[in-house]
C-alpha cells in the first residue's frame, strides 16, 4: 500500500500493483484524489487514519474490509 497526497502518488501506487491511501494534506483535494483512482482519502493522518493503515497491514484483513471510503459505501 502506498499512502500519498497527490494525483502523481495515485498514479504510482496503481502503476506499482499497489492500493493507494490517499490524504488531503497536499494540493489536492478529496475529489482530484478519487477521480485519480484513490481506493479511498482521509483528511489526514489522524488517530483514525493510522488505525485504517494498521488495519490495511494486517494480514487478517483485506483492503476492501478495512477501507472507508467518502460516500459510505
């Protein structure tokens, strides 16, 4: 997983085979991010943020059970 803050880090991510965590901490915004192909953004890397992270680590879980993406679904 590779987590980023810009169109380019989504790009990469999808490029390397990997999921990408996107965060609004860049110049992009939430919806520049999606458009981009981010499988999901937060606002930062907050509390919850780095609880999403671990959850997408754990080998317990897969991304698409840990992943809470903007629009609820």
């Amino acid at each position: 997983m590779l987590v980023g803050d810009t169109v380019r880090d989504v790009t990469a991510a999808h490029a390397a085979g990997l999921p990408c965590l996107a965060v609004t901490t860049g110049a992009a915004d939430a919806g520049e991010l999606l458009a981009a192909g981010a499988d999901a953004v937060l606002p930062g890397l907050s509390d919850r943020a780095v609880e999403t992270l671990v959850r997408l680590c754990s080998p317990a879980d897969s991304p698409a059970d840990a992943l809470t993406h903007p629009n609820g679904s």
